[in-house]
C-alpha cells in the first residue's frame, strides 16, 4: 500500500512534488538470509542417510519440496528448474525439523527438478537432483494412506485406523489442521475421535519419497438443526447498540472516547481494538468519525430507517498522517442515511467500504487537505449530490446512483451506477460498465418491528444497475437471529467448528480470535457474517478457513491474518478439480480482507484459493505488508507466493485490490474468469533480479496471470505500479500476463512506477509502454 511518505497534491497542482522516504530499518537485516542464498556449487556430495525429500501436490497448481535432516540443520537451500528453465534458489522454511518451499502456478504436466544445500555441523553438502511431475504419476512415491472409516458425520466419537499399502511404510498424521510430516506423531495404534476433527496422514517408507497427504474430515455430535439461540443475544462489549431514545450527548460521548483510541495512525493502525457501532432504526444528531477497526451499521432493513444529522468522516485526522490519507484502512459504514451539512468525508485507502448508504449531499473521497488518498470502494450507494474523487488515486463505484462524479487521478471505474462518467480512459482514466454482470450485496443485521434481530440475505442479481433498494427495499430472505452462533472473546476454532457442524450461521463479533485447527464451512448457504473486524489468525501453520463446494455460502466483513508459522492458504473455497455448477447459488465472498505481516511477522503460501465455480469475490485486499511494526517486515519476513489463486470456473471479482506478495499476485487460471477493477503494487522490498525471476526466466513476477491453458478470460480496468524502493535498479518485464487467444482480453489497464524507483517494460506481455518518469501512468485501452 503506498506509504504516507507521498506528497499531498491539490487538483491544480499536477506535480508530484517531494518524496521523503522512511525506510524500516529491520528491512536489510530481514533480507541478508535470503541473498545470501547459494547456488549449490562449492558443496560436498551428500550422503543419503542423511535425509529423506518428497515433492507433493498440494493442489491442481501448488507443490510443496520437503526436506527432512536426520540430524538437525542450521539451513537448508532449494534449487530448481520449472520445465528446464529458470532456476530459483530459496532458503526453506523450518517446522518441526522438516523444510518445506512451496511452488505456486504449476499446470498438470509441468516437470520440476529439485536439489538441495545444506548444513552439516558446519560443512555444507549438496544433494543428487531429483524431479517431480505435477498431476503425474509417482512410482518412486510411498502410498497415500487411508482412512477407515473414511470420514463423514457422526453421532457419538469414532475409532479410526490408517493404513497403507506401502510395504513396511510408516504413518505420521495430525489432528491440529496442520500439514503433517515425517516429525508429526507415528500411528501406531486406532486414534479415538470424539470432537469434530480434520485427520490428515502421510507415509514415509526407505528410499522411497513421502506419500501425498491424505485427509479425513469427521463431524462428531452433529444435530439435525442449529440449537435454538437467542433472538436478542448479547453481543459483547465491543457491540455498541445506539437507540434514539439515549440523548444525543451520551452517544457522541461514547463516539468520540472509542475514537480517540482508534484514531492514531502510529498506534492503532496494528492494535487489537475491534468495535462496531449499531444505531436501531430512528434519527441521530452526531457527528461520527470513524477509526481503525471500527464498522458503523444502521440496523434498519433499508438504509433510510436510521438517519444521521450530521457526518460519518474519515480523514487524515493525525498530524503525523501529514494530511495523507494513504494508511486509513480498515473501517466500514453501512445501511443509514448521512444528512450532511454541506459534504459528507470518506478520504480512505483499502478495505474501507462504503455501503448501502443514502447520502443527502455530496461525498467527498478525498481528505481535506487534498492529500493523496488510495482508496477505495463504494456499493449499493445513492449519493443525491456529487460524488468526488479529487486526490484519490484509484476508485471503484458498483450499482450505485450519483447525482454526478467529478476527478480521477488514474483509475475510475464504475458498473452499474446512474450518474457515473462516460467511458473516457485514459483521458479522463473513467472506465463505466453500464450494468454489473453478476452481482449480490451484502448480508446485515437488522431489527424487526417487534424488537428481534435478524439478517437479511440480499437476492442475486444479473445485469444490475443502481441500488438494491431503488425500489424502496432490497429483494431477498431473512433469516432469524436464532440461527446464528455468536462469536466472542473466549471462543476456539473448537467451539466454532462444532456450531457449524451443528448448523449454525455465524455472526462474529469484534476480537481476534486465534485458531488451533481449520475452520470447516461445510453446509450449504451457511452464513459467516462479522461486524468490527473480527480477525482469525491461523497457529501452527493451519490454514484458517476451508469452505466445501457447496451452494451458497455468504462470507462477509472478515479479516485474516497469518500467523506466525506458514499456513498454505488462510481461506480456501471450494475443491480442486471439476466442480459442481453454483451459478443459481453461488459463494459470496465481499468485504474480506487478508494480511501477512504488519503486526506479527506472519506468513501464508497463498491468502485465498477460489476453486467453487460462479464465486463472486466482491471487495477484498490482500495484502502483504510493506510497513508495520518492528521486526513484522521484510523479504524474507513476512514472506507470502500469491494473494489470490483462482482455479473455479465463471468466478467473477468486482473490486480487486492485491499488493505486494512476492510471486503472481493474481493467478487465475479457471475459464469464463470476469474481473471489474483491479488494484495492485508490486513488492516494494525484492532485494535484487536474481531474487526475482519468473518460472520463465523474466524480470519479475506479473502482478495479474491468466493461466496458459484458459481460453476465456474478461477485465476491465486495471492498474498495476511499483516501488521498488530497496533496490530501484529491479524491473519487472509486464504487469498482466495472458495467453496469446482472441477469447482472453484487458480493457483499461495501466502501470506506473512511483517515484521512478523501479521499473515496468510492458503492460500486457509484449504490449504496452516502458513506464516513464514522473509518476505517469502507461496505458493500453484494450488487449489484445
């Protein structure tokens, strides 16, 4: 995310001004692992007593290498060819005396040489090279194990026995989500299950690589139903329910005392504050500046059940913000209506909503300084006067209606939005979709006339244009409060997993909630509704989420944070392979967002995998973080491949915002894919070239990857820029990389280097000018 470090700008001042760059110091010690990596010459040979190595597939376009010392080792190096070409050297990752690198971006067929460096009580040694197939066969590969029973659900606690037809094979296996390995505990004996758990297992047999990891998933206990919950539960102390009766004195009091704490750019920006603020349906005096962390939502069923006199602002509120708004993520405000004197503010940068909201004025996106801002995303809106964008750097606007649009720095999009410019990219950078292909807004929270809560479930919608509500209320299903789960301080990835077995929708209130195992979401239109940024932080290296391929699940207002030891993906939806078609239900995923690093030095091969056919991905930010607190950041830190991998078919993003992860930001590799916006910067942090080449042997990794074999693919505007600030002799040869077919086309896509630090070749493969100096976009307005 671009650094409070640029300069503010006023919409006559088209210059870009004075940069002042403050470096993290931790930066360079973080990187001295990873460019001291070798090639593996200069080694003795190895012995192979003194290890065991597998390749395993982990999905239809990931492998991981396994490196496992029988002794322990100080390091361990991997190097390897991808079809021959382009060698990469890593250092491994350690957990529990196994390394493991993962290789993303793999196709059925794709042939991967490996070999290995490492420490031997001081000597360095070099291994044999070997060579995997990805979705080949594995002759020289112990057998997967397997499970009796096979998993499934169950009412009372099961005996399970693994076995394996390799000949004298042993058996590790995990009960924690977490990928097992050669020094995970030995089965021996039947393991008694009597919670809902994941059991996975792996083979390791002499001379023979380790075995693909077998998975059971059992559901122990499961009722027919949700247990009843309450209609009125108590949601917590960080669930602020306003009622209109309370004077208008006690509710600014209460506003302002949380915002004081949330405010601070330099101290709240990584707390764990988390806070949501409810207003029941009625009218409001108070002025609401929203802060870190913190959601503002009328519990009307329409937006215009609860009013507010006054303002909900976001600014560059800090004097340390130097009237930048670039770092004001993360806070929300939703279903009310803002009569604002004169203009209402919403200067934001990422995973900062703006929805269902009918503003009686103008909207201002910008700070009040004009500084540069780098938001953002507005949905379901109607804005009665004009909406500007002014410094804002990019901006994406879905069935919406404005009174009028007015700036645009770079990259304006709008679909289905009355009011919205005429198509003039790049000159004016608006690019206007006249309806929005596929589309359902978000599930709320709200109150019936007869004092219970409810969430109401918006209908699917094709071809939309303007609000939901246009018509007065949105069409669509309610669902009880008594089907819900409510989440809070003192609940496990357990008692979790054991509501959604049971049936139950979640609402999840305010906290950060560490996991010990996997979340399943495994019943279809199952509902994960959070309010006030609640956030999963994945131990032990489990993934956080994994969602079946089922109809209908709606995940909503989350925030995943990677914890401290590598998890393959923090959020997963769907199975790889051919799927079941949802198109008449599909998976939502709107208003959830990804972190590795910023306030733990956290770390995640993938943020999220979308393998559920017709998923809608509308609003996310992945990001890995290019600042935060001390020892968070760094190349070989808070390390992360991909922010999102797609391999579903006829998965649609609206609002894509992915940065700085440090292969294919977006690798999308599912046909029929449609994407309407896209945000990107490249890392800021690669330490030189030779820590960045593409499987082929390019300068970089392309930001946005259409796999080869995709013969239809659609996105409209785009834009990709870099700083790279540690090392600005790096390039990266293009931002959008795509199979030369009539079927697979760009519209509207842009690359800038910041600052001049850095440079892009092309935009799109071969296509596409060299980015100039000065802050200039290059663009190209279609593809091919």
């Amino acid at each position: 995310m671009q650094r409070t470090d640029r300069p503010s700008r006023t919409p006559s001042d088209p210059g870009r001004g004075r940069r002042t760059v403050a470096l993290l110091a931790v930066l360079a010690l973080a990187l001295a692992g990873l460019i001291g990596l070798t090639s593996g010459a200069g080694g003795a040979a190895a012995d192979s007593g003194d290890y065991t190595q597998s390749a395993v597939q982990l999905s239809a376009s990931q492998a991981q290498i396994r490196f496992t010392p029988t002794t322990p080792a100080r390091y361990v190096d991997v190097h390897y060819l991808v079809n021959g070409t382009g060698q990469q050297n890593f250092r491994m990752t350690e957990s529990a005396g196994t390394w493991t690198q993962s290789i993303a971006s793999l196709n059925t067929g794709t042939s991967v040489e490996y070999w290995f460096t490492y420490e031997k009580n001081g000597p360095q040694y070099d291994t044999p090279h070997f060579s995997y197939t990805q979705g080949g066969s594995a002759p020289n590969q112990a057998a997967t194990p397997t499970f009796s029973p096979a998993g499934g659900t169950f009412s009372t606690a099961q005996t399970v026995t693994i076995g394996d037809a390799t000949a004298g094979a042993a058996i590790h296996y995990t009960l924690d989500g977490s990928t097992p390995t050669a020094s995970s505990p030995r089965y021996s004996a039947p393991i008694t299950v009597a919670a809902t758990t994941t059991v996975q297992a792996v083979a390791t047999a002499a001379g023979l690589a380790d075995s693909a990891t077998a998975s059971a998933a059992f559901t122990i206990g499961a009722a027919t139903g949700c247990p009843a919950q309450s209609d009125t539960p108590d949601f917590g102390p960080g669930v602020h329910v306003f009622d209109p009766g309370m004077s208008s004195a006690a509710i600014q009091s209460q506003l302002d005392a949380q915002f004081a704490q949330m405010k601070d750019t330099a101290t709240a920006q990584f707390s764990e504050n988390r806070v949501a603020d409810l207003f029941k349906p009625g009218v409001y005096n108070v002025e609401d500046n929203v802060g870190y962390y913190t959601s503002v939502a009328g519990l009307g069923q329409n937006p215009d059940d609860v009013t507010i006199n006054g303002h909900v602002t976001v600014d560059a509120f800090n004097a340390s913000d130097q009237g930048n708004a670039t770092q004001n993520f993360w806070r929300s405000a939703e279903n009310l209506a803002i009569n604002p004197s004169g203009a209402d503010r919403w200067a934001v940068a990422q995973a900062a909503p703006f929805r269902r909201i009918d503003v009686h004025g103008d909207l201002q996106l910008y700070p009040a300084s004009y500084g540069w801002a780098s938001g953002g995303y507005l949905a379901d809106d109607k804005v009665t006067g004009q909406a500007s964008s002014s410094s804002q750097q990019q901006w994406y606007t879905r069935d919406s209606s404005l009174g009028s649009w007015s700036g645009g720095v770079w990259n304006m999009v709008f679909s289905g939005t009355g009011g919205a410019p005429a198509n003039t990219f790049p000159n004016p950078p608006e690019t206007t979709l006249p309806t929005t292909p596929v589309s359902r807004d978000v599930p709320y929270l709200y109150l019936d006339g007869t004092g219970k809560y409810r969430v109401f479930l918006p209908a699917l919608r094709t071809n939309a244009s303007g609000p939901s509500w246009a018509g007065g209320s949105t069409p669509g299903s309610s669902l009880p409060m008594n089907r819900f789960y409510v989440v809070k301080a003192g609940d496990t990835a357990t008692t979790i997993n054991t509501a959604l077995a049971q049936g139950c929708d979640l609402f999840v209130t305010p906290g950060v909630y560490h996991l010990d195992r996997t979340l399943h979401v495994t019943k279809a239109d199952t509902v994960v509704l959070g309010i006030g940024y609640p956030t999963f932080v994945p131990d032990n290296g489990v993934d956080a989420m994994q969602v079946a391929d089922v109809d209908g699940v709606r995940l909503k207002g989350l925030l995943f944070d990677a914890g401290t030891t590598n998890s393959a993906a923090l959020l997963t939806v769907g199975t790889a392979g051919p799927g079941a078609s949802h198109a008449a239900d599909p998976t939502t995923i709107q208003d959830v967002f990804f972190r590795i690093g910023g306030e733990i030095a956290g770390k995640a091969t993938s943020s999220l995998v979308v393998d559920s056919n017709d998923a809608i991905i509308d609003h996310i930010w992945a990001w890995r973080a290019d600042h935060g607190n001390p020892g968070t950041v760094g190349w070989a830190v808070n390390t992360a491949d991909n922010g999102l991998v797609v391999g579903g078919d006829n998965v649609e993003a609206t609002g894509l915002f992915v940065e700085h992860y440090q292969k294919y930001e977006v690798t999308w590799n599912g046909q029929n894919g449609r994407t309407v916006f896209f945000q990107n910067e490249m890392p800021y942090d690669v330490p030189n070239q030779a820590a960045w080449l593409s499987p082929t042997g390019t300068n970089g990794y392309a930001a946005y990857k259409v796999g080869g074999n995709v013969t239809s693919h659609e996105a409209w505007g785009l834009g990709s820029y870099c700083y790279f600030n540690v090392n600005p002799a790096v390039n990266s040869y293009h931002a959008f990389e795509a199979p030369a077919t009539p079927g697979v086309r760009f519209h509207d896509a842009l690359t800038v280097s910041l600052g001049g630090q850095g440079s892009i070749t092309h935009v799109v493969d071969d296509t596409g000018a060299s980015t100039p100096p000065g802050t200039v976009p290059s663009n190209v307005v279609s593809f091919p």
